[in-house]
C-alpha cells in the first residue's frame, strides 16, 4: 500500500508540470515536445502556488499536513485538477513571454 500511495504522490506533484511544459512549448514553439527542465520549473512554481493557496484556504501549513489532506480522495482529486490547471495558465503565460522577448530581440 505505500507504494501505491507514493505513485500516487508522485503522479499528483510531477504530472501538472508535465502538462504546464507541454503549454509552455506549444505557445513558444508551436511543437509538442516537453523540456524536463521546464517541467521541473513549472512543478516547483505550481507547488508553491498550490501550498500558498492550501496555506491561506486550508489552514495547511506544513507537508505532513498536506500529506494528511491527501488522504481524501475527493482532496486528492480537487487538487490534481487545480494544479494542471495553474500549470498549464503559468506554460501558457511563460510561452507568451519568452516570445515576445524573443520577437523584441530581433
């Protein structure tokens, strides 16, 4: 059962930067392919922003906290989705950026 728990952990925290480096590289490049390094960027960006959130909605204010709010499936759930969604909003805003700096270049 742990190790099912920490895949699921491990899904839940590395997935939304997955799919925010997707956005990030289909808005800059027009292509679908995923730069690991932008992913990890996205994931820590979109933790901390999803820790800032559960900080000031949830009153969790440390990791085994949020571990313990894991445990709900429905909590599990909400905030997979949310995640994706603020990674693929901050892909899409980072995209947006470095094209401009890239076409302000030229």
């Amino acid at each position: 059962m742990i190790a099912f728990e920490f895949f699921r952990y491990f899904l839940i925290l590395i997935v939304p930067g997955l799919i925010g480096a997707l956005a990030y590289s289909i808005t800059y490049r027009l292509r679908t392919e995923i730069n690991i390094y932008v992913a990890l960027i996205l994931d820590f960006l979109t933790f901390l922003i999803m820790l800032t959130g559960l900080y000031f909605c949830k009153d969790v204010f440390t990791v085994s906290d949020l571990l313990i709010e894991f445990t709900c499936l429905h909590f599990t759930i909400i905030y997979g989705l949310i995640s994706m969604w603020v990674a693929i909003i901050l892909g899409v805003i980072f995209g947006f950026i470095r094209r401009l700096f890239f076409w302000i270049r030229r």
